[in-house]
C-alpha cells in the first residue's frame, strides 16, 4: 500500500526551526512597534526584549543592530498600513468621497506618525524601507485616481497629471505633519486636509471630457 511522506524529519525539524526563527523575528519588531505607539523615541535592546518575552541575546541573534531592527519595524508598519485600507467609494456625490478619502487618510496618517518620525532618525534607509515606502506612495496616488476619476477623466493628460500630484502632496504625510505641527488639531488638520482637495477638484469644473483613444 502506497504511504504518503510528508517530508523526512530532518526536512521537519529544519522547517519547524525556521518558522519559530520567523516568528521570533515578527515578535522583537512587534515589540518596537508597540513601544513606538506608546510614544516612546528610543529602544535600548533590554526595552525591547523585555517586552518581546525574549533574552537580550536573541535580539542580536535575529538582528545584527538596532538600526537594523527600527528599520524591519518601520517597513512592518508600513506594510500593516495597506493591509488596513478598505475600499472607498469611486462613484457617486464628490463630497462623500472626498469625505471618506479624508477621514481615512487622517486615521492611517495620525497612526503612521511614531513610524516615521522614527523613520526620519535613521541616518540611512535600507532598500527594504525604500522599496514598501515606494510601494505605499504608488498605492496611495493610484486610489486618489480612483476615487476621483470622474474629475480627473475630464482633464487633458498633462493637467491630469498635475491635479492627481497635486492631490498626493495634500493627502499623503508630509502635508499632515506639517498641520498637526502647526498646532492643528486631527479634526481641523482633516477639514483642512478635505478642503484642499475639494479645491483641487473645483479646477477641473470647467474642463470637458478629456478625449479617449
């Protein structure tokens, strides 16, 4: 009778010794990212092994540094940070998307600042960081394309171009921190945030329907 092998037990133990290096690994940078939302700007390798229920040792065990162990939290994070976005509406009256963009972006963006306050303490981004933080921006701009495609359709594709930027630079976290560092609150920073795009969104009023090939 024919048996089914699953694997030889050197093969099992070696797969059982990666995966629990895999998760230990996940939970020191869960660690990171639970002291950062906690407010916390520095992470000396006993903080963070205290609270990862690990030693000091297997922190470096997994990590050669703790530049290096802040940057895979932070490109965590900002993985977390599009597993997280939930549809929004791409029909329908301008100011319920613009409402719903708007307040969620305000969310993600208010709970991204630990993330990248740190992010801006690293002397130097490694190609992990690079490429999710590429990938979030691509992602972000590609959404405001389709919730406001009925505007921006009407647009020749130039001026296209340059709404949909111009709407990425009010909606993205360069522009919230610079309100919530004027002393905005998150609702007067988000109504600011809503009427800006709202105004991008008037320039386009005017405009016929861009042509289609």
């Amino acid at each position: 009778m024919e048996q089914s092998v699953t694997g030889q037990p050197g093969e099992r133990r070696a797969d059982g010794r990666a995966e629990r290096s895999r998760q230990s690994r996940v939970k020191i940078a869960d660690a990171v990212l639970s002291l950062l939302d906690e407010g916390e700007s520095q992470f000396p390798a006993d903080r963070v092994a205290e609270r990862a229920g690990v030693s000091r040792r297997l922190v470096f065990h997994h990590y050669a540094d703790m530049s290096q162990l802040v940057e895979t939290a932070i490109a965590r994070r900002l993985e977390q940070l599009m597993e997280q976005t939930r549809p929004l509406p791409t029909d329908g009256p301008r100011a319920t998307r613009v409402a719903a963009l708007t307040e969620q972006r305000a969310r993600i963006l208010e709970w991204i600042t630990p993330a990248q306050l740190a992010l801006m303490r690293l002397e130097q981004n490694g190609d992990r960081i690079k490429e999710v933080t590429r990938q979030v921006l691509d992602f972000a701009r590609g959404r405001l394309a389709e919730v406001f495609g009925e505007e921006l359709d009407r647009l020749p594709a130039e001026r296209r171009t340059e709404v949909l930027h111009g709407l990425d630079a009010v909606t993205t976290w360069g522009a919230w921190y610079h309100w919530r560092s004027s002393d905005l609150s998150v609702e007067a920073s988000t109504r600011t945030m809503a009427t800006a795009v709202h105004a991008l969104l008037a320039s386009t009023d005017s405009s016929e329907p861009a042509e289609r090939a």
